[in-house]
C-alpha cells in the first residue's frame, strides 16, 4: 500500500510502498476515506513527542471502510466507521468504569504504532468504533479527529461548561475551532484569543462575541474586563507557558481551566502562576481524547443541526502534500484545518 513515512524529523514525509497491514482478532483493517492533520502529528513530526521514531507513518483522525474484520470485531466488511485516537483495551478497571480514554492498555496508532497516513490502517480493539452517520462525509468525519471529540470532552465533563457561562479560548487553531463552536452550541458566551487577525475574524464569524488579539496586551485583563470579572472557563489549545498563565489569570474565583493543548518537548514542564490559583480557589483540569461511548452524543449533536463543523474543513488535500501540511504548524497559521481525502495524489 502507499503510506507517507517520518524517516527523518522536521523533513518531508517519504512517499512508499509498504506492506499491507494485518487484521487482529478484535480488530479491523480499514481502507483510508480520510485523515485529518493535526498538531500532535506535527509534535512527532519535528521530534517532541516522545513514542514517534523514524520510520513511523503518522496519522490519527480517520475515517474507513472496513475491508477485513476479526473474529471478535463486531464490525463487516462494507461498514463505515470514525475511529477515536485512543483505542481501550475495553476490559480494565478505568474502561470498565466508563474513562476509557484513561486506559493503561490502549493502543494508539500515529504514535505507538503505524497510523492512518497511508491506503490501508489496522484497528485493533475495534469496540472503540463508531458507525459513520448517514450523509456525513468521511472528510468531516476525520476533521472532527482528536480535535473536536477532546474539546467536547473538555466542556462537557472536565468542565462541566453550563449556558450562559463565559468560555475563553487560547488559540483557535484546530481545537480551538472546535471549542468555539462547541462552547456556542451548549449556550456558553465565548471569547477567542489568537496572534492570527484572519482567525481572530474566523472566531467572529463563528460565533465568538469578541476575538482578542494576544500581541495587543494583557489578555487576561481584557478579559476580565469584558466579562465583569474573568471567564467562567478557560481552555489553553496551544500547549505553552504563556497562553497556560494567560489562561489561568482570565479566570473568576472558583473559575475552571482546562489543558488541552499538548506540552511536549521544551513546554512539557512549564512555570505557571500557583499564585492565582490559589488566590482565587481555580480548579485546574487536564484533558485528553474522549470515551469511545460518547460518541453517540456528540454525533447526535451534529445531526440534530445543533452544531456545524463544516467551517473548520479548510482543505483537502493529497497524501504527498501532507508533509507540507506539517511544516505549516511552524508559524501563525490560516483559519482551519487539513484533511487527506486523496491517497493516490
């Protein structure tokens, strides 16, 4: 099958042809309809994530066509089905008591093993899946990746976000997108941050009822500000030291802030401000991927018309443009997201 391959960090992803994949017991192998590029694949790609080697071919916001099942998969050969990043093992202590994204067992491939930039992808644990809803397209299904069932995570169990509720975002890149659009649709008043004009007006146009430029000055107190006291919540979607205090310092008392944004390489430890947390009693929550079992809810979200993600969809694009997608996370950024929706191209 043809697959894009890391063989050197911060280089162009290589084009090969490399073995099919095999199907395990519980799992699937799928043919690729899509796969969303996504900052933790840049992570791996520049060398920052710590299980991303050479060799690997990255890749974990998919949509497939299940072409061979296992004995114990669940799943036929013709089903169409959106796969979570996190693939629980189903059977532990933290699966059994509904955190599977917690699983000690999980499997993960775009990181720990071969992922969905390429023809074919071998799921295993394939309980993890969900059946694509009819009419949605395989593109939208893989621009909803890690993305956007992390921020609907992130609002709505972490956070436990509430209408009428002030949202701030810290970077409105993919998951940042995401969170807008979510956090408008559970009835929250949102404020968007970025360092991007074109996506500061993005925000606007989606929803958000003020876009801050974070070069223009202190955030944190405009926000404060604008909402007569600070944010109710606060979601950081880069992952660095100065949106995380930026974050943390826009909060009311007993307000609550949420890391979504991955810290990794030089970020992973970072110097926050203890002092407001404790001067103002802030509860601070980390997030990562969703429970398998919620998909029916944000899907049924989604097809209720309550909200709409077609607007994060930037662009499709082939499988030999996706190392170029990558090396775009380098600097600010354009409104939206990449998806592979050609695998021949």
């Amino acid at each position: 099958m043809r697959a894009a391959v890391l063989r050197e960090y911060r280089k162009d992803l290589s084009i090969e042809q490399v073995a099919d994949p095999a199907c395990e017991e519980d799992g699937v192998v799928l043919r690729t309809l899509a796969c969303g590029i996504c900052r933790s694949d840049w992570h791996g790609w520049i060398g920052h994530h710590p299980r991303v080697k050479p060799g690997q071919i990255p890749g974990h916001e998919y949509c497939g066509e299940v072409v061979e099942a296992g004995p114990r998969a669940g799943w036929k050969p013709g089903d169409l089905v959106i796969a979570p990043f996190i693939l629980a093992c189903g059977s532990c202590p933290a699966c059994r008591s509904g955190v599977s994204n917690t699983c000690p067992d999980q499997r993960l491939p775009g990181f720990a093993e071969p992922g969905a930039f390429a023809e074919y992808i071998a799921v295993a644990h394939a309980h993890n899946l969900a059946r694509l809803p009819e009419g949605m397209s395989p593109v939208l299904a893989a621009g909803l990746g890690c993305r956007v069932t992390t921020a609907f995570h992130a609002l709505t169990d972490r956070a436990n976000l509430r209408p009428g509720e002030w949202l701030a975002v810290h970077g409105t890149g993919g998951i940042g997108l995401a969170t807008l659009l979510l956090g408008r649709a559970l009835g929250a008043r949102v404020i968007a941050v970025d360092v991007v004009p074109e996506k500061l007006e993005h925000a606007l146009a989606l929803g958000a009822e003020a876009a801050l430029d974070a070069r223009a000055g202190d955030v944190s107190e405009a926000i404060r500000d604008l909402t007569g006291g600070g944010a109710h919540v606060s979601v950081e979607a880069l992952g660095i030291a100065q949106t995380t205090n930026a974050s943390l310092r826009c909060l009311r008392a007993l307000g609550r802030h949420v890391q979504v944004g991955l810290p990794s390489g030089p970020h992973a430890q970072m110097e926050i401000d203890m002092s407001v947390i404790y001067q103002k009693n802030l509860a601070l929550f980390g997030t990562r991927g969703m429970p398998a079992h919620k998909y029916p809810s944000l899907l049924g979200m989604i097809q209720a018309g309550l909200v709409d993600f077609t607007p994060m969809i930037a662009r499709e694009v082939g499988l030999s443009k996706a190392g170029a997608e990558l090396a775009l996370f380098d600097g600010p950024m354009a409104p939206g997201v990449a998806v592979i929706a050609d695998f021949k191209g």
